[in-house]
C-alpha cells in the first residue's frame, strides 16, 4: 500500500513515475491567471500568522467550514486567528474525499516541511511552527514565489486600477514577471444601473473626459487598455455567465448608454445587447494586440442573499451554473473570426455537462496561424480537482490535442497555491502513464516526456509571448 502524500502520490504506475519525476517535477511554473494581491508581492510582506496567509480570502476553505457547522465568527467574523486556525484544523479531518485534505497537507509539506496530519490534535504545533517560519526572511511573499519556481504571474486587475503596485515590483528589479491582466466586467454590467454609472463617473475623472457619449466612454476604455498593454499586460479575462452575442446597431448602443446615463430603466433585451457590443469591442483591441482573452463561464453567483448581504461578493455563495453555452459562444466567436479578428482564446467551462462542447467548439475556430489559438482551459474553480481536471483532460485528449493545451493556474487569492501545479503534472503523467502501461501509447519515453513538458511549460511560454513584456 502506497503511504499518503509520497513522492509517488497520485502515480500509479512506474511509467507515470518516471515520466512526473524526469521530465515534469522541475520545470518552472507560469502561473498566467491569478487573484494574487499586487500590493502584498510590491510590499514583500511576512504574513503575521498562518491563518492571515491560508484563510484568509479562502472561500474553499469557509464553505468547508460552514458545512461542517463551523460558526460564522470563526470563519469571518472576530475570533483571533489562531481560533479560526483551530476550527479549520478541526475540520479538515472530516474533508476527505474533498480535494481540500490534498491540498492542505500538499502546502503544509512543500511549504512547512510539516507532514503530520492537520487535526484538533496538531493543531496548535502546526500553527506554532508555521508562525514561526513565516517571520524568516525566506517565507517573505517574493521568496514563497522565487522558491516555487515562478517565472511569470498574472494578477486579476480591473480597468480602472493605476497598476502602481505592477510598477514598482518591475521597478525593483524582482526577476519574476509580475504582470496585470484587464478584466472589464463592471464595465459592461448594466444590470445594475446605479453601479455602473458610478463606474462611468470614476473612468470620467482618470481620464478627465467627460462620458457624455458611448464613442466617450469607449474612448475612454480603449486608453486604459492601452495604459495596461504598457504595463506589460498580455492577457484579458471575463467572468461571465454566458458569453453575449446578440445583434446590435451602433445607433442601438449609442441610445442605450444615454439611457444608462439618464438613469433610465433598460429592457432584457437592451442589456443584453450593450453587454454584447462591449465584449465585442474588447475582443477586437484584445486581437490588435495580440493578447489573449479568456472566458470563464458558467458560474451561478451570490446564491444566498442574506450571505452576501452579510459579507459580500467571492466569500463563499456561488456554485456550478447550468447556462446554455454552445449557440452565443460559436456566434461570438464567428463573428470574429468572419473580420479575421479572434484573438488567441482560452474557454473555461464551470459546468462539467460543457466539457465535450468547449473541447468541440475550440476546433471551429483553429486556423492553422498558431498552434492551439482556441484553447479548451484547464479545470475551473469546482472542476479543480482530480475528478474534474481528469475529466478535463480527457475530453480534450478525445476531442482536440491536448500535446497542445497550455496547461495549469492557480486562480488563487493564496501564495501556498503554486502545488497545485505540481497536482495537476502528476495527474497528466499519470494519465499518460496508464496508457503506455496498457499498451494504449508506445512505450516512447523520449517523445511522451516532451510533450508533457510542452503541457506543462513550453506551450506556455510560447503560447503568451511574456518575453514582449520584459
């Protein structure tokens, strides 16, 4: 019986061994979507305690915690931190079977060295010895990423952020790119009125322009995508529900934005029409430069109201949506392509049933210009996990190439979130692995280890040209 969590954890056959071990146990990581805080890498801060630096923000962990009848206080409220490190070691006991106990004691290993379970038992050892180790100069946030192997992060940023903090960490020489990515989505929500015409207001005073017209405020948008391109930013990210794609007039747009400015009532219809022609027109700046664009979608969010009411958005009260995906996205997707204008694109799905259409619909849209311009992304946010990202990678090894899928992301607000990237290596040598074992592949170690790099590396690095941001 193997023993949990040993070098061979996740690796089910000598091949997957030595396929993880050779070939991917070392290669450098570019983490290209994350939630990490600029300011905390900028500042290189030591994290106070362990709770301050793996709880807090970690809606994973406070679902968990909720579930197990943890009370609010001790999760978000105001025990001390070492009373919510408590409540969560007295919960992680029960998270087996949840990708959560992986992850946990995977970041108390490669982190702390500490390979005792978390458990009321250790509790107050572990959180005693990894309180002390984060106050060495080693455990400060640039050297956790320099220790990790990180090449390249890419924050989460949206438009109107004066990526002060991207500045000065470039400025100080710090070898790992720290890179934004633009993220518009309050720009484009016109769900709710009153907050996005205080979204106008702010873009009107940076840029000293009054957003009297949509050829204003577009202008407007388009000079910050240009100040984030300036500031090394190579990639785009929005996080929708669906993706919009209805017909439009400019005349249509134009009326719409006067009635957002007006404060007036907008019909469905209306909405979904000025969604469709704003993501239209970021898709188009994001082709002019090159950038990729993301799309995640499917999420379900702030279910409970009362939780949000309480506490906010992202603290824990979103699940898996089951939106229709298949019929906009090939029509936003097409249209681009008609004008020759898609950009290099990654699909993220939330709802597994969407696996085998987004692995399809990246194959409408290749054209031969670069390989893998339509990428099937990794697992996402529930699918994170060894069922969901095995699934993911079979749909796409079925369907599409996945010798050209550019591999892993935290999508983390944590800097103990970089394992992940070695779960995710393990997994893909497994996969491999299984297949040589069973006669299924050839037993060509050579040429299965390269791609395994390229999976995990190469066809990164090649994929975002992050060198043009140096």
């Amino acid at each position: 019986m193997k023993g949990f969590l040993d070098q061979d954890f996740l690796l089910n056959t000598k091949t997957a061994q030595r396929l993880y071990h050779d070939y991917a146990a070392d290669l450098p990581i570019i983490d290209y979507h994350s939630h990490l805080p600029a300011d905390q890498i900028a500042a290189d801060i030591n994290f106070e305690n362990i709770t301050k630096v793996w709880l807090n923000g970690d809606h994973y962990k406070w679902r968990a915690m909720r579930a197990n009848g943890v009370n609010e206080a001790y999760i978000t409220g105001n025990k001390t931190d070492q009373e919510k490190f408590e409540q969560w070691a007295a919960t992680v006991p029960y998270t087996l079977r949840n990708p959560l106990f992986h992850w946990t004691h995977l970041e108390l290993q490669r982190y702390f060295d500490i390979n005792e379970l978390l458990s009321p038992a250790t509790a107050l050892e572990i959180y005693t010895d990894c309180n002390n180790k984060l106050q060495l100069p080693q455990y400060s946030v640039r050297n956790i990423i320099r220790n990790k192997n990180v090449e390249v992060i890419c924050t989460t940023d949206d438009p109107l952020d004066d990526l002060s903090y991207h500045q000065q960490i470039k400025a100080d020489g710090y070898e790992v790119q720290v890179l934004p990515t633009f993220r518009p989505d309050k720009a484009m929500n016109a769900d709710d009125l009153a907050v996005l015409n205080s979204y106008i207001d702010k873009l009107e005073a940076i840029a000293n322009n009054p957003m009297d017209s949509i050829e204003a405020y577009l202008a407007a948008l388009k000079s910050r995508h240009d100040y984030f391109a300036k500031n090394g930013c190579r990639l785009s990210d929005h996080g929708l529900e669906q993706v919009y794609a209805e017909d439009y007039t400019e005349t249509e747009i134009a009326s719409i934005y006067l009635k957002i400015r007006g404060g007036q009532e907008l019909s469905v219809d209306e909405i979904l029409k000025f969604k469709s022609a704003l993501l239209h027109q970021f898709a188009l700046w994001n082709h002019e430069k090159g950038w990729v664009m993301q799309l995640h979608l499917g999420a379900l969010r702030n279910n409970n109201a009362r939780g949000l009411s309480e506490l906010g958005p992202d603290t824990g009260w979103d699940s898996i949506g089951d939106f229709s995906q298949g019929r906009a996205l090939s029509k936003f997707l097409n249209r681009l392509d008609t004008t020759n204008q898609l950009a290099k694109t990654i699909l993220y799905n939330l709802n597994p049933a969407d696996n085998e259409l987004m692995a399809s619909m990246t194959g409408n849209f290749n054209d031969g210009s670069v390989a893998g311009k339509v990428q099937f992304g990794s697992a996402w946010w529930f699918l994170d996990q060894k069922d969901g990202m095995t699934k993911q990678l079979n749909a796409l090894s079925n369907i599409g190439l996945i010798s050209r899928m550019v591999g892993m992301l935290t999508d983390s607000r944590s800097f103990l979130s970089f394992p992940r990237h070695e779960y995710f290596r393990r997994l893909v040598c497994n996969l491999f692995g299984d297949d040589i074992e069973n006669g299924e592949l050839p037993n060509d170690i050579t040429w299965t280890g390269k791609i395994i790099q390229d999976i995990c590396y190469y066809n990164a690095k090649n994929y975002f040209n992050f060198d043009q941001s140096k």
